[in-house]
C-alpha cells in the first residue's frame, strides 16, 4: 500500500489550514514557487517504492539519498482538506493517490497554464470564504448576546450565594498570655512535635491564634500548625509557616470554611523543624490546667498554650487564609463555585507604590485601600504572598467614593518568584455605577504570587477616591491543571521535602526526586510491629503523578517479614484506587486482598490477570514508592524504625517497577 510521507520539518506547515497547499511536481515547482502569495508550494514525487514524498525543498524530493534518513520523512495519515493537486506532465504517476486527494485535481502541461486554473480557484475559494465570514459573524453577534443575558444571570446569582459580607469572626476561648516573660514552651532543635487537647467541640470553629514568645529563625526553619478532631484524628486545617515569617506576638491561622456541625473535640498538633543556632518559643498559660488539657511534649508543669479561638457562622465565611497547607488536607476542602475571600487581617499587608493611598474603615472591620486620582497623579497599591490554592480567577470589588461617573482604568500585574506570571490588559471602569467587580486569570500552579494593582484617570478634569473593598479566588472547573512529571527535571527540596527556590533543576536519577514532586500528600492510617519480625504501614497517597499517569487516591500497606516484602491491596469500599480488574483474592476476617511480591515471575503471573490501567498503576506506585517512604518516615510513629530497612523495601519495588517500564517502553 503507498505511502503518504512528508518531510518532519515541513510536516506542521502542511497541515496548517491557514492558507492552501498546492502540491506541485518537481518540474512545476520552481515557477510555482517564484509566484507563491496566498498559497504555499509543495514538492511532490513519487519514489521507487510508490510511495508520495512531499517536502517545502525541492532537492530534498529529488535527492533519493533523504529516503534512506528514517527519521526524515513521516508518515501522514491522509491529505489535509486544503490541498489543491497540479500534476506535471505525467499526470498518470500519481494515479494512485489521486482518489485520496481533496478535488480539484488539475493535470497541466505547463506552470502558465497552472497558473491560470489555480488564480481561479482561489477566486472561487475567496468568494466561498467571505460568505462563510458573514453566517459566522452572524452567529457570533447571536452568541455574543446570549453570553450576556446568561452574565447577568450568573452575576446576580453570584451576588447573592457568594459576594455577601463577611461573617463575624467571635472569640470563644481565650486562655492567660503574659505580655513578657511568663511560661514558654521551647522548640528544640531539631525536630520535634507537640499535642493539645481543647476543652471545646471543632463545631463552628473559624479561626485560632498562637502566641509566638520568641523567634529567631532562619529560612530553613517552619512551623507547622494543624486542627484535628480528637477522637477520628481527620485534620480540619493544617498552616505551614517559613522560620522567614515567624515573628514575636500574636499569630492568627484562619480557617478556609467556618466548620460544620462537628462535635468531636478539637486537638492542635504543633511540629517545628530548627536547624542549629535557630530559636523559636511559644507563650504558655501562666496558670497550670488539667494534665489531659496540657501541652504534651511540652515537658514541665502542666499548661496549655497561650491560645485565642474564634467561631462563625456555618457558610458565611469562605477564605483564602495565610499560610494554609493544602496538602495535609487533601482535595476535599476544595471549593468549585464559592469565592474564597481574602483572610480580613490580609489587608494589613498592603503596601503603597506610588501614589496618595489611605486606608479606612467602619467599626471593627479591617482598614481598607482608597486610591485617591487626580489626573495628573496616579496610584498604585501591592499585596504579596496571595495563596489562592486551586483558584484559577482573582476577582476584585471596586467601590467609587467620589465622581461615579469618572472614567478609571487598572492595570493589574501578578508576579511570583520575581518572574512576571500573568501581565493582565488595562480594564476601563466608568459610567453611573458606583460598584464594580473585575476578574483576573491567575496562575495555574498552586504557588503563591505578588499583586500589583495601578489605577489612573482616562479623562475628566475632577479627583476621585477608588475603595478595593474585596479580593477573591473562584475555580474554574472546565480548566486543565497542571500536571507534574517525575522524570521531568524537578526543584530541589529542603529539608520538609518542600521544593526550594531559585528554580534549580535536578540532574539526579528519579529515585533520588524530591517527594513533593510525586504527590500531593501521604497519609499514614495505621502502623503495626508484633514481635515475629513483622510489621506494616497502612498508607495512602494522595495524588499520585509519574509520568503521564495520575491517581487521584490510593491505599495499600506495604509490609516487612524478615527480608520478604510485599504492597497488601483490600477490596474494600473504604480503600481508594485499587484494581479495575480485580486478581484472584484472599480473604480473612477484615476482607478480600491481594498481596503483590517484588518477584519476576509472580509480577508476570499477576499483570496477565489485570488491565492495563492496573498495570501502569502498579508500575507508577512501584516507581514512586522510594519518595512515598521518604515522607512516610517523618512521621512520629516512625520515628524509632529502621528507616534503612523500610526505604530497602520500597527500593526492591521500584527496580522491578523501572525494569517493567523499560520493558514497556521497548514493546
């Protein structure tokens, strides 16, 4: 059967239906070529095999010696609908192809007499495409006015679910915080991890705060802060501060959502990470507690911490808070359609660039920005570090205080580790309005990012005075996210396997990757050792990511007897991931499972049982395995474990997974 094939570096420009490609014989084509406006002229000939060589160069279809050049030439599947075929004077040669190609076909003896047929071809073709023009431009006016009624749908009901007030946040507990000196509880170096136990249920709960004593810290150092219920042990929020914030006072962790009716009892988990020389400590109550109320890891004389905790009311508080740690928490906080709002006490950080900027405020709320624009001054305001997780529009309210009807433009500018990540166009704003909202495409990546917002008078000869009255990230959810790829060149990590700045890029094996850039987060759900040299980790990992493969959620342990190791799948309804086509199970009092050795002939035995999604997911998982254990070992059940012995285990995986994908790849 012949062959269509086209030169590699023409083969995007062939099928580029932008303008029509004229396939011309070797001896047409240089008068072809020399005429070539509106069209573009392709060399076509036919080699000793049959086969339709088709190249921008001429030489190239006359040389025979290309035809040896396997990764010159490739194959197309079939003629773009834009083709126009003028045969030389041995139109019969094509013979074969011609009821392939898109009429007309035009068999000429000579480059005048191609010329004449192909100027009125494209007469005819100009002719087609205005009166396609006109019908398309006609059903764009017709969808452009039915994407405005369903605008103002959409905004009204916005208005109403999500762009209301705030809802108060109200202080319900508060324990004694000496203003100095007093009780502190001091971070060891290191790592180290402490737990409280509040005496109040997780319902309605908004925010809290931690009184910071001390800290001199480095940027290598963090403290982690988590709200988890006591009896189910789910974290509720989880906030993850660089030693580079850490500041002495008050430090206040809202929530995204005002909790629900959730009666279990709140717990604060407390980790910090010191290298040398770093300090950091945490106010206490003066007064001594209740021992199951008390610091434990705290040491000394029973007491809590210096805490204040704020409740709300249930949906009336959707935030984008400072510091929060998504990844603790997995995908289920996730909001689609409700604006996650700037944390109030995020307005502080405004800063002024230019310009006469001043900040009000009514009763306890938090002072806001007001541009003040004359026309011979502009203004300009910058909020850094926004963290919008899983936000891909920024939407910003706008209130004109004086001369509504001033015509104001901005410009709004995102920029995120010192690189510009969204330069947005000017925006006008005017007319009799006196209340304004406009959006902003930004970053798809859950990074965070510096807003820059200059706002100028276009034309009117009075000042006005412009109020940002709301910042605010809403998810789009038709728009792709970006993956990210284990054998791709990845950040470094520091040391919470956090990737680090500066953009450096790896040039180690994928075993040694930073884990952060395999999931999203790994939760560890149950250990177990009993004295017959056996032990298991009850895992589950969180967005999974080798590769092109991605798993949302999969459980399994991983399990050590003696030097045998083994990954444990259960077909259970509360066990995410698992098999499509489930193997041959065991079962035992807790249910079927199928437990998967790092054995050649037991690997075969069991890929020819399941699909191949099953077999690329084992493959994935075996991969990654070495970085899930990595992070899997920070944990504080783990903390006395032979951590070599675990990460040998995860390490017989992962070679028989890359050997497996090898394989793959050479089939």
């Amino acid at each position: 059967m012949p062959e269509l094939l086209v030169a590699t570096r023409d083969f995007a420009a062939f099928f580029d239906a932008a303008t029509p490609a004229v396939l011309v014989a070797p001896d047409l084509f240089p008068a072809l070529r020399a005429w070539e406006s509106g069209w573009r002229a392709f060399a076509a000939r036919l080699d000793h095999a049959g086969d339709l060589r088709i190249a921008r160069d001429v030489e190239a279809t006359r040389d025979a010696a290309s035809d040896m050049v396997a990764d010159f030439w490739t194959p197309a599947p079939s003629f773009p609908a834009h083709v126009l075929a003028l045969l030389g004077g041995a139109p019969p040669a094509l013979d074969a192809f011609a009821p392939a190609l898109p009429p007309p076909v035009i068999a000429v003896e000579t480059a005048e007499a191609a010329l004449a047929r192909l100027a009125d071809l494209l007469a005819r073709d100009v002719a087609a495409s205005a009166a396609a023009l006109a019908q398309a431009r006609a059903a764009l006016s017709e969808l452009c006015r039915e994407n405005e009624t369903l605008h103002g749908a959409m905004a009204s009901a916005l208005q109403v679910l999500g762009s209301g007030p705030i809802g108060a946040a109200r202080l319900v507990y508060a324990s004694g915080a000496a203003a100095s000196g007093g009780p502190v509880h001091a971070a060891p170096e290191g790592r180290a991890l402490a737990r409280q136990t509040l005496g109040l249920p997780l319902k309605n709960l908004t925010a809290l705060a931690l009184r910071i004593a001390e800290a001199r810290c480095s940027g290598a150092a963090w403290l982690k802060v988590r709200l988890v219920g006591a009896t189910a042990g789910a974290v509720h929020g989880s906030w993850l501060i660089d030693g580079d914030a850490l500041r002495p006072g008050w430090l206040r962790l809202d929530l995204r959502s005002v909790l629900g009716d959730l009666l279990e009892t709140a717990q604060i988990e407390i980790e910090t990470f010191l290298p040398r020389g770093d300090a950091l400590a945490l106010s206490l109550d003066p007064a001594e507690t209740e021992p199951f109320l008390a610091l434990r890891g705290g040491g000394g004389v029973p007491r809590g911490l210096a805490l204040r905790v704020h409740s709300g009311d249930f949906g009336r508080r959707t935030l984008a808070p400072a510091f929060w740690n998504w990844s603790d928490i997995g995908r289920t906080a996730t909001f689609s359609q409700t604006p996650l709002h700037l944390a109030p006490r995020r307005w502080s950080d405004v800063g002024v660039v230019e310009g006469a900027v001043d900040f009000i405020a009514l009763g306890g709320e938090p002072p806001r920005p007001v541009l003040a624009l004359t026309p011979e001054r502009r203004a300009a305001i910058r909020l850094c570090g926004l963290s919008f997780p899983g936000c891909d529009v920024l939407e910003i309210g706008l209130t004109l205080l004086r001369n509504p009807a001033q015509a104001i433009r901005f410009l709004a500018e995102l920029r995120a580790n010192g690189a510009d990540v969204g330069l947005q166009p000017w925006r006008r704003l005017g007319g009799s309005t006196d209340l304004s909202t406009f959006s902003l495409t930004i970053p798809a990546v859950d990074a965070a990012f510096d807003l820059q917002l200059t706002a100028e008078l276009i034309e009117g000869a009075g000042p006005a005075l412009v109020e940002m009255t709301s910042i605010a990230g809403l998810r789009l959810p038709e728009r792709q996210r970006r993956r990210l790829d284990l054998f791709a060149h990845a950040p470094a990590a520091d040391a919470r396997g956090l990737p680090a700045g500066g953009g450096q890029g790896w040039s180690e094996p994928a075993a040694a990757r930073a884990p952060a850039q395999v999931c999203s987060g790994v939760e560890v759900d149950h250990f177990l050792r009993n004295a017959d040299d056996y032990a298991h980790v009850d895992l589950t990992v969180y967005d999974l990511n080798v590769a092109d493969a991605f798993y949302p959620a999969i459980r399994f342990k991983l399990l050590k007897r003696e030097t045998a190791t083994a990954l444990e799948f259960r077909k259970l309804p509360d066990w995410p991931g698992g098999f499509d086509v489930w193997p041959e199970l065991t079962a035992d009092a807790y249910g079927p499972y199928v437990h998967i050795r790092p054995d050649a002939e037991g690997l075969d035995r069991l890929c020819a049982m399941i699909s191949e999604r099953d077999r690329r997911m084992l493959r994935a998982l075996g991969c990654a395995l070495p970085q899930v254990i990595a992070i899997v070992l920070k944990d504080p059940r783990l903390a006395h474990e032979d951590a070599e012995s675990w990460a040998g285990a995860a390490a017989q995986f992962a070679e028989m997974a890359q050997r497996r994908a090898a394989s793959a790849s050479a089939d």
